[in-house]
C-alpha cells in the first residue's frame, strides 16, 4: 500500500485510528501505537495523547456511581 505524503514530507501514523501526522522518516507517532497496531487492539479511538486524537471533554464517560456497585 502506498502511503499518501503531503508537501511538508510527512503522512499518516500507521496506527489505523491514529489521526497524527509523522515524519517520512517515522512509522507511527508514538511507542503507544506502535504497540496498539502490532497487538490489534479493538479500541474506538486512539489514545496516544497528541492533539489530533486528544479526547474532548465531552468524549468522556462520566464517573462510575459508588452506590451502584454494591
């Protein structure tokens, strides 16, 4: 598969989910996609804590209810 490379050299991660930008000279962004691409990890977004996948602070779950649990 060809890999799509803008004007600046760079292109995708390879981590599927990842929306990060690298270097020509790099494969993925950080160690946490490297790892989550060669495990197959089932996730619904990517996790790596760079700004373009970065959770919004609508995105996250509300805290579980204590009360529940018992």
């Amino acid at each position: 598969m060809a890999e799509i490379t803008d004007i600046g050299g760079q292109h995708k991660c390879a981590y599927e989910l990842c929306e990060c930008q690298v270097s020509t000279l790099k494969t993925y962004c950080s160690d946490y996609c490297s790892d989550a691409d060669d495990r197959q990890e089932v996730e619904l977004q990517c996790d790596c804590k760079h700004p373009p996948c970065a959770l919004e602070d609508g995105d996250l779950l509300p805290p579980a209810d204590p009360d529940e649990s018992e």
